[in-house]
C-alpha cells in the first residue's frame, strides 16, 4: 500500500508539470508582439542605465503577468547626444517601424522636438529623465513626462533660503531648454519670501574653461553669496572645480543644487566630490523598500554582466523612473489590446518629406487614455500621471561633507522642512532652521553664512553726498586745492561713520560729491536719489528725508533723526495787562462756587449760634449781617465774632482751612500772572496764515515747497531762505515788511534753528508727517538690514548725544523749545474735594443741632402740635421756639447767675457761685427786679432760667408772669 501512494503522488506531480508546461507553451505561442520604440543617447551613463532598467523592467512585468496577450517588443535608435538625431529616430520609429509608443528621448532639448512629432502621429511620447517645466502635456496630450518636474523642488529651494534668512540669491544655470524652465518658477517663488535676483549667471552648454571662469569671477565682485546650480551633471562638475580653484569655496558661500545634479552623487568621481564640500542638494526622495532592495542587488549583477568595463555602477532614481515608465506603458498596452495597431493608410505624393507623409495611429488615442489611469505602486513609489505628468514627491536636502553625501532634512509639499518625515505634522508647514541637522558649509565652517559681503576685488562703496549752499551743519563739502579728493564733514556724515563702525564686518566706502565739475551742485535730492536707482552710486548719505515717492526708487535704512515738518513762528508775551485781572487765576465756576459756599458757612454758622449767642442775634437784617459778615471775614481772617457751640467751631475750623487753601493757590497763581513772562506764538494755525494771507518761508531746494503747495497755500506768498541767518532776519521782519509770519522746515532744521533763537520763536506741532533722515541704498541692497541695527546701536547710546552736541548745539542755556511758561486759571476741579468736606462737615453740624433742638423742645413743640390744627402753623410755632434765646445753655445760665449774686448781694460785681447750702433755686420775691429804663421790671431772664420745667414765661405788659401750661387761659 505503501509503495502504491508513493507511485500515485509522483504519477500526480508529474502530470501537474507536464500540464501547465503544454498550458504555458500554449500561451506563449498566442501572444501578440506590440512595437514600442526606444531612442536614448546610448553613450551615456543614464542611456545605459535606462537601457538596462526598462529590459528589467519588461522581464519581470511578464514574468509576473503570464497570461498577458500582449508582449512590448522594443525597437531601440540611438540619439547620439543629438536634438537632430533624436528627432530623426523618433520620426524612423513612427514612419517605418511603426511603433505604438515612443519611450524618450533622454533630455529635454531632445525631448522639445520629438514631443510634436508624437502629437502628430498620435503617438505617446514617454520620458523618464526629461525634467524641464516647459515639456508641460498643454503642449501635447501625447506627452508624459514620467519624471519629477523641476518646478516641483523650488518650493524646497525658497524653504532652505527662508530659513537662513538669505535676501539676495544668484541663479547659475545651462542656456538651454533645460535651464530656462526652472527659472520663471524659481523667480516666483523667491519673490514669495522677499528674495531677489540681482543677477542671472548663464552658462553655455558647450562652455570652455575660460568662460566659466570668467562667469565665476564676475560673480565674485558681487556683494551676493548665494548661488543656486541648476545645468547637467558633466557641466556642473567643471563649474564647482573652476569654483575651488579661484577660491569660491571658501567660508562665506553658499552653493545650492538641484535634483538634477544632487541625484547623481553617488556617481560623482572623488576628485569632483572633494571641490563640493559644503554643497547643499535637492534630491528625490523615494522609499526605501524591500522590494527596491532586492531589484538593486539584482540589477547590479545584470548590469555588471553587460557592462563589464563598468566598475561601482550606483541606481539612481532616473533608472527607477525607467523601470516605472515601461512597467506603466505594458499595463496599457494589455489594457486597450492587439486591435487597430497599424497606421492610418494615406495617397502620398512621392515628391513629399519625410515630415508631410507621416502617418497617424489607430491605436493612439485609446493608448493615451490608457496610460492616463494607470495606477501601481513602482519602485520609484506611487506611479499616477495627472495631466501626463508624475506626480511630485518629497525631497531629501542633503550637505556633501567627506566623500559623500548627508541628509539633513527632508521636505514635503504639506509640512515644508521636517527632520523626519513620519514626525510631520500635517497642520503647519515650517520654514524654520530648527528642523535642519547641522550642516558644514564651505571652508569647512559650521557657522551660517550670511549670504553676502564686500567684493573683494578692492571697489570701495561709492556714496553720494548733496552739495548745498545752507544747513552746513549736516552736509558741508569743501575744496582743499591742495588735496585732491575734497572733504565731507557734517552731522549726518559723522552718524553715518559711527553706524560703518558699529558693523560686524570692515566696509570700505568714499564719499563723492554730487556736484558739477566747476563744484556747484549737480541736482536736488531727488536726482541723486535716482542716481542711486541708476547704480552710479552705492549709496546716499546726507540730511535726506524718507518720503514716499523716493522710496520707490531705493530701499532706507532705519531713520536716525526726528520726524516731520514742523511750523516755527515768533513768541510774544501775553501778560495780562487790564483792570480785570485779579479774576483770571481762578475760573468762573470756581468762583461762583466760593461764593455760595460763603454764603452757606455763614448760614450754618448762624444756625448752630442763633439760639446761645448775643452777637447772633438782633433784628432780622442785623443777624443776616453778622452771618455774612463772618463768613466772608474768614476769607482774611479777621472774624471777631466769637463762636459758642462746638458744632460751630467745628464748622469753622474746616472752613477755615478750606479758605486757607484757596487764598494761598489764588495768590500764587495771581502772583505768577503779573509777574512771570507769558511767552505764547503768534499763530497756532496754518489755516490761519492762508486765511490772512501772510507770507511764509520754506527751505530753498527742498520738498517742502510741494508739501505747502498741497495745503493750499498761494505760491505767490511763499519765500525760499538758505540759511539759519536768513530765516531769522525774514521772521523778524515780518510778513508786512517783507519778511515771513512763518517759516515751515523738517524738524532736525527746526532743532538747530532754534538751538540759535530760541529766545525769539518757538515750534508749533509737527503739521506734516515724514520718516526722518535716512541712508538711501539701492533696492535690495543687503546692506540695509545690517546698517539698520547699526542705527538703532547709535542713536540709543550716547555717542549720538556726543554728535548732536558738537554739530547741532542741542546743549545750551535756552529753554526747551517746546515748552511754553503759561500761567492757567485755576479750576473746580482742582478743589472740588475740599468743598466736599467742608460741605459734609456742615451739614453733620446741622443734623446734630438740630437734633438736640427738637429733643430739648419736644414738649412744648408736641404740647402745640395737638392744639394747632394746621402743619403751616405747627411750623411756626417751631420757628417761634427755635428763634427763642436758649436759657438752658451754659451761657445764659452763667449769666443769670452772675445777675442773681449781683442783686443778692446788694449789687456786688463780680459774685461767685452760690455755696452748696443756698437755697437754690430762689423763690421770686420783690428783690428780683432791676431798673430798666424809668422803671423796675422782673429780669426776663432770671424768670425763664428760674421757672419750673414744663412752665412757659408769657409777656404780661412790662412784666412777666409765670403760667402753668396746664391751667387753661392767661
């Protein structure tokens, strides 16, 4: 039984390859051959890898897709390195061979050609290594450029510029097709981040060495240290060995190349390598897979067997594209089939070219929607063609140091610059260096070049000064004839030697004076400007103001000086000088509110007196009298009326120290307004000089003049003047006798003018707004940024105070310009408080008196409130009691004694207190009356301080009666 499996299983096994060998046999012989042409530069590294790569290809396409009907047969023409032969093989494969699809040409001159020849067979054009923007698929819908774009990696470029902060960079390119296409995409997108291209450096394809480095020594006078390579491998590798050997790889360069030469690193010689320490390079990135792994072990031993002459073969991502390209182009081809593959049949007249009796496809217009929605994942990555064009992928930035290469980034169209690509975050895209690893620059350095610097060929900066006749101070030029070069001193020269000084690095410059060969000025500030917009000057030092319309023609550094256009005019002094005077130190509500107070106090004060006091009392005119009387006697404290109560003598000390107050700020301030110089202008208005007509002065030459104009002012009223001195005489003169009202300059002027008179005029706010002096370079000059920070180092330390103090003289014995000595009147508002707590006070004073009033006489005011029948009356008999002498109170009482020891005591002055064992209080009797007048009358106040509580004193005739106010009737 045993013996009988064995002989089944082998029988099975044997019949199973027997089988599928007749099967595949079989398949073989029904597949159908589909001509596809080839047309590469066969002499070429990338010809024979891409050779190599898509035989590879097609071999294991089939060898995996067995059942596959159709079959690519490859139909190869060499190019030669030709853009004629190129074109000549595609046209031979079209018109002879017939093919269905053409894969190539290698480059992109080539390709620019062949690319038109396919449109007009309808015949697919694929390329794997032509790179240039400019072979879009809008040209031709049967073009695929099965390659990365290189308009896709200057995005990267921008990235790594932006984030060293580089703002000038020169392009170093091949003139050719291939050069030309990245160069409108690399503008924008340096112009995205503020980066400009002051130079292109053009480079033949054929360039000899001479004229690549007479290019590299032009590029050396230049001030710009950032240069982007972008020309084929062979071209790029003669450039960067010019470039060591004139010392352009030195410490302070910054050379970056694109994919098209960072993708062949790898197949760099060593000699090569060692000139392009420092290089940064853009080079595609693709994933690194097991299958990749595999092919490129694989693709090695097969390429060494072929080429045997061939040592260290490196794959490149060119071979991968390739790979991915004939892979893509046999998907297609089995996906349309084996119908209508022939060329449209045509009558052609024998006397036609080759290029009028091409033929068109059958099959081309089918192929190319066919190739369009191939997807796969190839070698090279996700293979998918948008427009005929592979889709962009990621970039490895990567530094050559040593004998290869170093990534040091990557970057992604998402993210920007990242250090790994799965630590990406999809929300924000960086540009920051922080995500670069260290990077050795050229020279070996590991310190970021700055991007640009001096020339070194020796130029020194040209700087153009004005040449003026006035405000020498800022600007002065003089001739010695015995020295040649003439002399340019000022305040604005010396500020601008304090910011050379204040540099990181030495800069050589001369000063050239804008003048005419006979010395007079050549132009106004204007011309020179524009002569630093034309490049005749490096740049522009002087007292030039920053404005609007000479920005558009250079770049300013920071201002160093003050801002705007100010009004300067005569000072007069406007003492008061009328009858009036002693009102103005205080305002009208504060003296209103005097007043009343006076006239409250007193009240109060009667109030809180009335009842205890003699001098309170009298006659109704008589007390209101005394009570205003006393209150404004206060004001000069001279108030003899004595106060009795303590709620009096409360009320009184607050006032006292309210009026105190008052009367010192009110002398302090009539004081100074009688005394101290009131020192005013003239006008505060410039619509007030338009609207008298009054004539004023601007600075002859200056920009001042347009900014009058455009404030309305008649030109016919404007007055030019050079100088300090002339300004002066023509403000003193005065608009009606020839002279000015006011005299309009920029505020510096303005500083130094006043610095001279300041006894005489005084600036008023500034009327029109400007930026200051600044130092005028040409537009985009890297100069700006770094003289910039040199300002503000200047002007926040103290040799800017040392400058102003020895030219413009802002230390002197004058007041400060832009202060007034004025005398304002005083406000309530300054006081307010103190009336409060002097209107508090009283009215506390009167709650409390009038409290103890209304509890003293509660019984005798309850006792009429229930006789009386109406409020009005029941509120005069209040009043009544509260006009009454209060007898209860410590005067009246001390009083009634002294009369009582006086009559006891048979008229002694002076008596004492009554002694404990008196009979005390004494029972009325004869003796108890005085002389008053021709007659004796009992004391009325003896009477009232004697009768028993609850009793109430009524008049009788000349005597007073004492009544029980329970017994009814008088």
């Amino acid at each position: 039984m045993r013996m009988n499996s064995t002989r089944f299983g082998f029988s099975l096994f044997f019949f199973i390859i027997v089988s599928e060998s007749m099967f595949l046999g079989n398949a073989q012989n029904t597949t159908v051959p589909v001509d596809v042409g080839v047309v590469l530069d066969m002499d070429t590294w990338n010809g024979k890898m891409g050779w190599s790569c898509i035989n590879m290809a097609l071999s294991d396409f089939y060898a995996s897709h067995p059942y596959y009907k159709t079959r690519l047969r490859l139909n190869t023409r060499d190019s030669r390195r030709d853009v004629v032969g190129a074109a000549a093989a595609a046209l031979y494969l079209i018109k002879n061979a017939e093919v269905q699809a053409i894969i190539g040409p290698q480059n992109s001159m080539q390709a620019n050609f062949v690319i038109d020849l396919g449109e007009k067979a309808q015949v697919p054009i694929i390329s794997f290594s032509a790179t240039s923007p400019s072979l879009t698929s809008l040209r031709s819908p049967y073009f695929f450029q099965v390659s990365q774009n290189d308009s896709s990696q200057v995005k990267a470029i921008s990235a790594i510029i932006q984030a060293f902060g580089w703002r000038e960079a020169v392009p170093i390119y091949v003139d050719n097709n291939y050069g030309e296409g990245i160069i409108p995409f690399l503008i924008d997108a340096l112009q995205g981040i503020d980066t400009r291209i002051p130079y292109r450096s053009v480079i033949p394809p054929l360039a000899t060495d001479d004229q690549i480095s007479e290019e590299l020594y032009k590029l050396m006078t230049m001030q710009t240290r950032v240069f982007i390579v972008h020309m084929s491998h062979n071209l790029s590798s003669r450039l960067f060995t010019k470039a060591k050997g004139i010392g352009m790889m030195r410490e302070g360069y910054v050379w970056i190349v694109t994919n098209g030469i960072a993708n062949s690193f790898s197949l760099t010689e060593p000699l090569i390598l060692e000139s392009m320490q420092g290089v940064l390079g853009m080079k595609t990135y693709f994933p690194k897979t097991k299958e990749l792994e595999n092919f490129t072990i694989q693709w090695k031993r097969k390429f060494q067997q072929d080429n045997p002459n061939i040592t260290n073969a490196e794959l490149s991502v060119v071979g991968l594209w390739a790979y991915d390209a004939a892979s893509a182009l046999a998907r297609a081809v089995e996906k349309v089939g084996i119908t209508n593959l022939g060329f449209e049949k045509t009558n052609v007249s024998s006397n036609l070219t080759d290029l009028e009796t091409i033929r068109v496809s059958q099959n081309g217009p089918k192929l190319h929607e066919a190739i369009l929605g191939v997807r796969f994942t190839g070698l090279s990555g996700e293979f998918s063609l948008v427009n005929g064009q592979l889709q962009s992928s990621s970039f490895e930035i990567i530094n050559v140091n040593g004998n290869g290469e170093r990534r040091i980034a990557f970057w992604t169209p998402e993210n920007g610059l990242v250090r790994k690509l799965n630590s990406a975050n999809t929300s924000t895209y960086s540009t920051s260096k922080d995500n670069l690893g260290p990077v050795i620059w050229p020279g070996d350095s590991s310190s970021a070049p700055k991007g640009w610097e001096i020339a070194t060929n020796g130029k020194k900066l040209r700087i153009g000064v004005p040449v003026k006749d006035g405000f020498n101070e800022f600007v002065k030029v003089t001739r010695d004839p015995s020295i040649n070069t003439p002399q340019v001193t000022g305040y604005c020269i010396d500020v601008f030697n304090a910011v050379m000084e204040e540099l990181p690095y030495a800069v050589s410059y001369e000063f050239i004076p804008f003048a005419k060969p006979d010395g007079g000025s050549a132009g106004d500030y204007n011309d020179l400007v524009y002569e630093v917009f034309l490049g005749k000057f490096d740049a522009m030092v002087g007292d030039t103001t920053i404005v609007a319309n000479r920005a558009n023609f250079v770049d300013f550094a920071l201002p160093y000086t003050e801002s705007g256009v100010s009004m300067v005019v005569p000072i007069q002094d406007n003492r008061p000088k009328n009858a009036w005077v002693f009102l103005k130190p205080l305002t009208w509500d504060l003296w209103m509110t005097s007043g009343c107070f006076f006239v409250f106090i007193g009240f109060v004060v009667w109030v809180l007196e009335h009842r205890i006091n003699d001098d309170f009392r009298g006659p109704r005119l008589h007390q209101i009298g005394t009570s205003l009387w006393y209150a404004f006697s206060t004001m000069v404290f001279s108030h003899r009326e004595p106060v009795l109560s303590n709620c009096a003598r409360f009320v009184v000390i607050v006032w006292v120290f309210v009026v105190l107050i008052l009367t010192q700020s009110y002398t302090a301030s009539l004081t100074s307004l009688l005394t101290v110089q009131q020192l005013q202008p003239t006008v505060t208005d410039f619509k007030q000089l338009i609207k008298n007509q009054e004539y004023v002065g601007y600075p002859e030459g200056s920009f001042v003049f347009g900014v009058l104009k455009e404030m309305n002012f008649d030109t016919s009223k404007l007055r030019q003047y050079n100088s300090t001195d002339q300004c002066d005489e023509l403000l003193s003169n005065g608009s009606a006798n020839g002279g000015i009202a006011a005299a309009f300059d920029e505020i510096p002027y303005m500083k130094l003018f006043l610095g001279q008179y300041c006894s005489k005029y005084t600036m008023v706010a500034s009327i029109y707004k400007t930026d200051g002096f600044g130092f005028a370079f040409p537009r985009g000059s890297p100069l700006v940024a770094d003289v910039s920070r040199a300002i503000l180092n200047v002007t926040e330390g103290e040799k800017m105070k040392e400058i102003e103090k020895a030219w413009l003289g802002m230390e002197t014995n004058c007041p400060d310009y832009n202060t007034q000595v004025s005398s304002n009147s005083l406000s309530l508002a300054s006081f307010w408080g103190l009336f409060l707590i002097a209107g508090v006070a009283s009215l506390l004073a009167l709650i409390v008196s009038v409290g103890m009033f209304l509890y003293n006489e509660r019984r005798q005011i309850l006792m009429r409130f229930d006789t009386e029948g109406s409020l009005g009356r029941r509120i005069q008999h209040t009043l009544r009691i509260f006009d009454r002498k209060d007898l209860s109170s410590h005067t009246f009482r001390k009083r009634a004694l002294g009369d009582r020891c006086e009559i006891d005591g048979v008229h002694v002055i002076g008596a004492s207190e009554p002694s404990p064992n008196a009979n005390y209080p004494p029972t009325p009797s004869s003796h108890s009356t005085r002389v008053i007048g021709d007659s004796e009358t009992p004391s009325r106040e003896y009477a009232d301080l004697m009768s028993p509580r609850g009793q109430v004193s009524e008049p009788a005739g000349d005597t007073e009666q004492i009544v029980d106010p329970n017994q009814e009737g008088p």
